[in-house]
C-alpha cells in the first residue's frame, strides 16, 4: 500500500448542517447513494437519481471548506458504456462543485473508470460488497470468503490499473481486505473492512446513533444522538403541552423577571 502520514478519515454527508460538523474533522465527505435508505427510508440505493445525488452534493460543497466532497453516481447512471459514464458524472461534478466520483463494479468496470480518468474525472473505485448489486450478492453480507477471494483481489487489482484515486473496501473477509490493501500502490479505504486500509469510511448517521432501522456489525457508534433527540423532543412536547414554551425570554415585548 502507499504510504500515507496518516490514515484517511472519511464518513457520509447528505446536508448542509452536517457537513460542517464532519468537515473539520474529515479528510473526505462522501455524498453517497445510501441517501435513499438514510434520508428518504428506502429499502435499498437503487431508486436513487442524478438529480438526487446533485441536490444533496450542492448542499454538501455549501458546508465544507477543507475536505475533498465525493459523489456517488445512482445505480444504472454509468453501467451502459463509458460514454454514459462520463455525461452523467461531468454534469453531476460541474452542478455540485464536487470534486470526484465514485462509482461500484471492478474488472467490468475498468474501462469505464479508465475512460473517465483519461478525460478529467477523478475516480473512487467501490469493490467487494457493492450495494447497487445487492440482490445479486444474496443480501447485505460478508463476502470474499472461498471462492469469491480470487475475483475480488482481480477487481481490486483491475480498479487500481485503471486509474482509480482510491478504492473502498465494502464488507468484504478481513484477511483478503487486508492482502488487497497491501497488494495495491492505491489507498484503500475500508468499511467493514480491515484495519490494515489506508482509512476508513462510515455512514455518519449510523456512527452517530442516528440511524437504527439497519445497523452493520462493522458499525461503532460513537454517539448515541437519536436517544438524545428523542428526550430533547419528549421535554419540548411536554413543555408546549403544559404552556411553559414560550416563556417570557422566547416572546418580543413579555415582559421578563429579574
């Protein structure tokens, strides 16, 4: 693997006022596709659409100064030809102002990141579990076990050649994560993963205790803010239930006790 003077630090941004919490603290804010299921509750990224992905990358460019803002390109927006691939990610990137794209697939996609690195467009690579494909992977798993290895390390190894920036590791057996990454000359950046990646990338919402309809057994939650809302929105309830919100400090022209 590369060497880095430190471990990249990346988690998901979808909005404007997370951003700029995550951003001084983030090498990378990844705009990514799981916005369906985190923001909009789908069951899977496949409805995402460009439009979608351009509106929550504007935000998300809008609340960051210091770390690199990448975009997931939807399902079905770049897997007909390379050409397609480049039109969508071009207008995604010059719409949103971010600065890279990551796209899912590996040896089948190695022309495509190639044809778009050629051309001007900064490229993550996605291996391993890809979400997009989900229903092909048999469900939300652990893969790269038996005979699955010898084709993700052939993914791993066609994305690197092809010019990718970086490449996320997703769900995928630790000790073939850990050979990937230190085969490679491109950071890895691993989520469920291995500790031996070049970094590491976590939805925000599920690091923060934010997000609890599905939680991965790579999560590490940090924080447990939803229990947080819910007391803070329980006293507000309670406090407008018993007429103690507003008080005189909340309202122009009530007058306010010394």
């Amino acid at each position: 693997m590369a060497a880095l003077d430190a471990p990249i630090v990346a988690l998901t941004a979808y909005t404007t006022p997370m951003a700029r919490l995550l951003d001084p603290h983030c090498d990378l804010l990844l705009v990514g596709d799981s916005l369906g299921m985190v923001v909009y509750g789908m069951e899977s990224t496949l409805a995402v659409t460009p439009d979608m992905m351009v509106a929550h990358a504007q935000a998300v460019v809008r609340g960051s100064q210091r770390a690199c803002v990448a975009v997931d390109l939807p399902f079905g927006s770049y897997q007909e030809s390379p050409q397609q691939a480049f039109r969508v990610a071009a207008d995604i990137m010059a719409r949103s102002g971010a600065g890279c794209v990551k796209l899912e697939g590996g040896l089948e996609m190695a022309e495509t990141i190639h044809f778009l690195v050629t051309r001007g467009i900064p490229v993550i690579g996605h291996i391993g579990l890809k979400p997009q494909a989900v229903h092909t992977h048999g469900g939300f798993r652990t893969v790269g076990r038996g005979d699955e290895a010898e084709q993700i390390m052939e993914d791993a190894v066609a994305v690197a050649q092809a010019g990718a920036a970086l490449i996320v590791i997703e769900s995928t057996y630790e000790p073939l994560s850990r050979k990937i990454a230190q085969k490679l000359s491109v950071p890895t950046i691993g989520i469920g993963a291995s500790p031996a990646c070049g970094g590491q990338v976590l939805v925000a919402e599920d690091m923060l205790g934010l997000f609890g309809t599905f939680t991965p057994r790579f999560v590490r939650r940090f924080a447990e803010l939803g229990r947080e809302v819910d007391s803070a929105v329980a006293a507000y309830a309670q406090a407008v239930r018993e007429r103690s919100f507003p008080g005189p400090a909340e309202c122009v022209g009530m007058p306010v006790e010394d």
